[in-house]
C-alpha cells in the first residue's frame, strides 16, 4: 500500500492515523519503509535527505552501524529482565563523566518521564509548590508543564483533560526576560520549588538565551532555595559533551535527558547533585519507578551512541551547522529576504519572519502558511524538515557535503514559492 492509502486507513485504527500529534502533516504524511545513515525511504520509493531525524536522537543517522551491532547482541541474550545490568552502570558512570551537574543517574523511558520525576523530586527536596515554566517551552506531555500560553490565557492547561488544580502550580513566564523571573520571586519565593528551562528552547524552533541569562538563573535560583532544572533532552550530548550547561558555563541542580541517550531506542534519565539524587527511592523516600527503566537494549543502544560522540563528532557537527545557516542566509540575503536563519552547531530553523525571535511571542510572529509551503516543497525535492515552523531541525554526522549542497539547492526553490 501507498502512503496516501495507508494514512486513510490507519485514521480508523490510530487517532489521528498517527502516534504523536507532529506526525500527521497535511495532506498526508509518507510512511517509512526504511532508513539509513542521512536518508529515510518512505513506501512510495521515494528516498529523503532527512533533518528531523526522528525528532532528534539520531545524531549519527539511521541505523548505525556500531549501535545496531551492539543492540543485535543484547537481543540474542534478552531484552528485559526486571534486575539490574552491569551496563546501566557503564551508562551512568560515562553520563556522569561527561555532564558537569551529574553525580548519580536514573534511567526512564521518555524525556517525559524524567521531567515529571524531576519536578517530584525539586518539590520533595524544598518542601514547596510550585514550578516556574517558560511559555513555549516543552518538557513532555504529562500534566505538570501541559501550560503554554498561545490561545489559551496563561496558567490554563493547553489540553482538555488536564485539572486546573494540576497546573495552577504551575506559572508561566516569557523567556530570557530577567525581570519577570525578579518579579515572581520576590512576590512567591516561599511558593516555588523549581525552575525548569530548556537551556536553548527547541520547541518553538530555535530561541538560544541570551547573554548571561543562564547565569543570572543559577544565581537567583542558588540564592532562594528553588532548583534549578535543565532539560536537555534535545541539547544534552549534542551541542557539547556535557551539553548546555558545558558550553553554557552553568551547572544546574538537576538535568533531564532523553532522545540522544537512548541511540534510536527508547530512553529517559534524570541526573544531577548527589544531595538530590539520593532522594530518591530506593535510597529516599521520592517515589519513581518503571518496568522497563534501565532496559538492557536502550541501555546498550545508548553506551554504542555516547561512546562514539568524539571530539571529531562536535568539531564536524558544528562546521555543518554553519555550513548550511551561511548557505540558506546567502539564499536569503540574495533574495532579498529577511526571514531569520538561526542554530547552533547541529541545529537550525529558518523562521518566516523579519522579527528578531527571543521568546514564544516573537516566535509566533512566524508565518506559518508561508513555512506549509517551504515545508512541501522541500519534501517535493527530496528534503525532509519537521512539518511544523515550532520545531528545529537536526543534522547528523552521516550528512555529507553533497547532501548539504543538494539541501541547499531545494531551499532556494522553496523559499521563493
Ligand atoms: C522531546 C522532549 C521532551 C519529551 O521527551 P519524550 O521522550 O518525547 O517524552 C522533553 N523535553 C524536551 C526539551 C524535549 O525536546
């Protein structure tokens, strides 16, 4: 079956004819038949050069090599067994080694997971409330951080489902703004456990902090016991070895990881300070737990990945990053054009804007029919972005030059329709 037949017939069987709500562009998404290393193949036969990379984990391509090896052993001798690995150590010790905030890990299933453990464990550890989250900001779909702001009002839950008694601990404020973070923790500072930050919000496309602003968190969250929490499932191990918080220069109290860590297969983690991470249970009290935490194929999966992110790794993600931002911005300035080209090292956005984009709100400014257009376009060249303006895109080590120039080429097409 076609991809256009399929996605009609899965519609009955899967809501939506998908799994996740990003999946189901219009008119149809493709469906995947196979993949490997830069590119995806969908059933129709057509092949794309891919930079959504399943959302992020696969930052050295699909079907790796040396990880797929690895994983084929593990399933020879198993793939659960409700005890312990010795590989879940090798895994925590070289995720410790790597991040600077990590004294100790635990391993989850998603990044979903470990952001809800997190926020648990920053409200046992303070012995208060609420979580200040920054609107745009995305740290899974549990109903603790389902709050952005958009069309709802502020502090409402942005999903039908989710009690307001849920949320309403839950306060919303613009990123990279200083003032708002003074503002609430001088009216509240009793009331709040954490901060949670993506350190580089990737879920509204691309918004880096600005300048000192990570800093000037670490130090207003250090001086009135709140915790501070990075999620990194989307910049940990990618824009350095030990994340945002290595190339950022500021150590949180607690880091979520996700996406990366897993190799292609399913995973979460929560890592951070001693002090906390003893906290919880078997050790504490803080109650976490999961089937399939620490599962042996993930697990084995993720050792394969991290063990092979070198230095060589980050020096060639970043010169392809600028490699492809100097490219479309050469498109834009040509063109006359003046939609923003931003990243850094594997990831960039082309946002349809003349705005300068620095939090949710100057994001939404983003046109998104104009972004439709680009998007199908690209797809009808042979290019693969995420369908949605509020997502970044991911190169991987198995993007070569070719593939950039052809990359390039289709975004000169589509950036003029
Ligand atoms: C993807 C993502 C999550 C959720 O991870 P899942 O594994 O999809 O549950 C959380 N935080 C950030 C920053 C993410 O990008």
């Amino acid at each position: 079956m076609k991809s256009e037949e399929l996605f009609k017939e899965a519609q009955n069987y899967l809501p939506g004819g998908v799994d996740s709500p990003v999946r189901a562009y219009k008119p149809y998404p493709f469906f995947a038949k196979e993949a490997k290393g830069s590119k995806i193949i969908d059933v129709d036969g057509n092949s794309y050069i891919d930079y959504c990379l399943a959302y992020g984990p696969l930052v050295l391509g699909h079907a790796n090599e040396k990880i797929m090896g690895k994983v084929a052993e593990q399933l020879k001798i198993g793939s659960a067994y409700g005890v312990p690995t010795e590989n879940e150590i090798k895994l925590a010790k070289l995720v410790i080694k790597k991040v600077p905030c990590a004294d100790m890990v635990r391993f989850v299933n998603s990044g979903t997971e470990a952001t809800m453990s997190a926020i648990r464990l920053a409200r046992a550890a303070t012995g208060k409330k609420k979580i200040i989250k920054f609107e745009g900001s995305y740290h899974g779909a549990h109903d603790y951080v389902l709050v952005k702001s958009g069309s709802g009002a502020a502090g409402l839950p942005d999903s039908p489902g989710v009690p307001e008694d849920t949320t309403k601990n839950t306060v919303l404020i613009p990123f990279n703004d200083k003032e708002a973070v003074v503002d609430l923790i001088e009216r509240e500072k009793n009331d709040i456990a954490a901060i949670i930050v993506e350190p580089i919000m990737g879920n509204v496309g691309f918004i880096p902090p600005k300048e000192d602003y990570l800093k000037f968190l670490r130090q207003i969250t250090g001086q009135n016991n709140i915790i501070l929490i990075f999620d990194e499932v989307i910049t940990g191990f990618r824009i350095a070895e030990g994340g945002a918080q290595e190339y950022f220069g500021v150590t949180p109290d607690l880091v979520t990881f996700g996406k990366i860590l897993g190799g292609g297969f399913p995973i979460g983690a929560l890592a951070g300070k001693k002090e906390f991470m003893e906290m919880i249970a078997p050790a504490g009290t803080v109650y976490q737990a999961g089937t399939f935490n620490g599962n042996p194929v993930s697990i084995t999966a993720g050792l394969a990945m991290l063990n092979q992110l070198n230095d060589d790794f980050y020096a060639e993600s970043k010169r392809k990053g600028k490699m492809i931002r100097t490219g479309i911005q050469d498109i834009l300035s040509d063109n006359n054009l003046n939609f923003k080209i931003v990243g850094l090292s594997s990831m960039f956005q082309l946002y349809f804007t003349d705005k300068e984009v620095y939090d949710y709100d100057t994001a939404k400014s983003a046109d998104t029919e104009k972004f439709n257009q680009y998007f199908q376009t690209l797809l009808k060249n042979g290019v693969f972005i995420p369908p949605s303006q509020f997502e970044c895109c991911f190169i991987s080590s198995m993007h070569d030059n070719e593939d950039i120039q052809k990359t390039l080429e289709a975004v000169e097409k589509a950036i003029k329709v």
